[in-house]
C-alpha cells in the first residue's frame, strides 16, 4: 500500500508507532499487498482490453477527458507493480530486508531498495491524485466550453511536475543530512507527511465541489439545448452525476483507513510509552487499519474503472484493428465527422442554414458526451434526443 510510514522505516532509528505496524505480522500483511495488487492489476487491464462483440468503428482521437480517465488507470497499475515488487523482495529475502536497521551498516542496498520502492510507490499513487485533481478541473472547465485536448499539456506540466516536486521535496527533508539520522524528532517528518498528503486531502476536499458545479452546469446545458428538461436529459444528467459519485465513493473507501492509521499512530508517538494498556485498543485499531490499507489502496485501480466505465466484461478481443477503446468513445474532436452518424450519413445535401442553427447543440452535446464517455447507453440516448436526431 501506499503510506509515508514505507519511507520512515528506512530509518534505522524510527519511530516506535512505525515499528509497531511494521513488525506487526510482516509475512502476511506482504501476501495481502501481493494478493490485492495482483487481483486489482489483472482486473484493471481486463477492464481496458477491448471487448468482442464490440461494433467496429473508425477509433476516434481521445478527448483531455478519455486521457486523464487512462492516465489514472496507469498509475495505478504502475503504483500496483511495485507494491508487488517491493512486497515479494520482503518475502522472498527477508535476510537483506533486515540489513536495514543497522545502524551504519556498510551495505548501503538495503536502504537503497527500501527508499526506491517506497518512493515509486508514492510518486505514482501523489500522481495519480492529482490526474484524478485535473479531471474534475477538465470536466468543469469543459462544460463550459474552456477547455479540449490542447489543455492535456497543461495537466501533464502540473501533475508530474508536482507529483515529483512534492515527493523529492518530503523525501529530502525526512533523510535530512542523511538517512541514518532521520526520524530524530517531529520536524523531519511531519513536512514529509504534509506532502505526501497534500494531494490527497485536495482530491477529498476540492473534487466533490467541482463535481456538484459541473453536474449544475450540465443540467442548465440539457435545459438551454431545447429550452425544455426531458426524461432523456434528466437521466442523463442523473446519470453523470452517479458517475462522480461513484468515483468518489471508492476514493474515499481506498484512503479513508489511510488518514485514520495515520491519526491513530500520530496520536501514539504522542505518548510516552506506546505499550501501555490503556492504549491496548488505540494499537489494535492501528494494527487493523494498517492490514485494511493493503488490502484497499491497490485495489484502486480495479475499482476506479469499474467507476469509469462499468463492468466492460470478459469477452477480450485481441484484434485491434478498427476497434473502439472503451476508455475512447467520443470525443469533441470528431464530433462533426462520426459523432453522430446515422443522420448524417443518410444526408449528403445538408443545407449551409441548417448547420449553422445546430452549432450549438453539437457544442453542448460534445460537452455532455465526453463526461460520459464509456458509458453506451447514455452516449446512444445523446445522439437520439439531440436535434441534429430528431430533425431527421
């Protein structure tokens, strides 16, 4: 799982609230990270393959939305491999994990792996966070007609940008001078804590505001297209706004037990002496949330594509000519030339006047499709309401 405590207990001298969850039952709670990655990794890329039974299409361009959606799903599985990794090394050679916590030892390859993993772990799940951050930014910002693929630049400079920053920046100031003095007291780590949750509070904290504005701006859309609101747009726009709550309801299931260990072990290192009984249920509160955090935080990635686009099925259909990635189905690039293809094609004569009266409708719907991309049923109840549709 992803945690700050991986990086602090690099540290020979860590804290005692790091030693108890990581000496907590270490074999098991390494096959849990192992059985939960891999599940969630095989999953993951089930979801992407495309699917038999599928009608082959012209693949359109991706859309910034589409994008960011499979930039997410690729952290993950990268996030994913190394907890596989870093969790089989621990197994597998647990002689060269203990080598570790010597304190000036001469091999330095123990503290190496130890900080790498950990560092790889982070800065793709810290990514991740902020790739989730820019899609409710894009999708905000396309309802209202500020953004397209051009922007994706932009995201790219400001995710990894401070995906890295960030994680170097804690990183830094935990091993500062070196690693076998950190954890020395409060002030090495707690900007290291700060950093690796800044992201992650954002994403709780910012995201469900911008989702309910968007999912109002969708609705005044739907409404100004026709000047009337009917059964087809309110479920779509019903719609839309399960799939922002679906996203949020498994962010918040995968990290909550996060922020609560880390409130739990914060208020542990506070005391004196962390094995006294009175604390007994404070430790095994601890201890529960740590092993529910390796079972959860890799998990993210399955459960995130089930949010994006649904259950896509079993079926995977490994020709990839001509066919239409799930994560792909439109977008406002192509919306003039297949966004719409039964009433077009059908009309080779379509007068000048007509296209002009129906610009903003194509524009309002490209805006809807794309934040409901993947999902079949509303992209096909799109096209039928919409009244380059109907006017055929």
């Amino acid at each position: 799982m992803a945690s700050p405590r991986l990086e602090t207990y690099c540290c020979p001298n860590r804290d005692a609230a790091t030693q108890l969850v990581m000496n907590f039952q270490p074999e098991v709670f390494c096959g849990v990270c192992i059985g939960s990655a891999s599940i969630s990794l095989m999953l993951t890329i089930l979801q992407l393959l495309p699917k038999k039974g599928q009608s082959p299409r012209k693949m359109p361009k991706a859309s910034s939305s589409s994008t960011i959606l499979l930039l997410i799903s690729i952290c993950d599985i990268l996030g994913g491999l190394g907890m596989i990794f870093r969790s089989s090394v621990w197994l597998g050679f647990p002689g060269f994990i203990a080598n570790i916590s010597v304190v000036n030892g001469t091999d330095v390859w123990p503290s190496t792996f130890c900080v790498g993993s950990a560092m790889w772990i982070q800065l793709l799940y810290s990514a991740g966070f902020w790739w989730l951050f820019c899609y409710a930014v894009d999708s905000y910002l396309v309802v209202r007609r500020s953004a397209g693929l051009s922007t994706i630049v932009l995201y790219h400079m400001m995710t990894w940008g401070l995906a890295v920053l960030l994680c170097v920046e804690g990183i830094a100031l935990l091993y500062y001078p070196s690693i076998s003095s950190c954890e020395n007291g409060l002030e090495h780590a707690i900007p290291h804590y700060v950093t690796t949750y800044a992201p992650l509070l954002l994403v709780l904290v910012v995201n469900p505001i911008l989702f309910r504005r968007t999912v109002s701006a969708v609705a005044s859309l739907l409404k100004g297209r026709q000047g009337i609101y009917t059964e087809n747009e309110r479920r779509l726009g019903t719609e839309i706004q399960m799939r922002f709550f679906k996203i949020m309801l498994v962010f918040v299931i995968c990290w909550s037990s996060n922020i609560i260990n880390e409130t739990l072990l914060f208020y542990l290192e506070m005391q004196p002496d962390i094995n006294e009984m009175p604390l007994k249920n404070i430790r095994s509160a601890a201890l529960i949330t740590w092993i529910i955090m390796g079972v959860l935080n890799p998990m993210q990635g399955f459960l995130f594509t089930l949010a994006f686009y649904g259950w896509t099925g079993w079926r995977v259909d490994l020709k990839w000519r001509k066919r239409e990635i799930p994560w792909e189905s439109m977008s406002s690039s192509t919306a003039g030339e297949n966004a719409y293809p039964s009433p077009v094609n059908y009309q080779s004569n379509i007068h000048d006047s007509k296209k002009i009266s129906t610009t903003d409708s194509q524009q309002t719907d490209e805006a809807i499709s794309m934040l409901s991309e993947g999902n079949t049923s509303s992209d096909e109840r799109l096209t039928r309401s919409s009244p380059i549709y109907q006017g055929w």
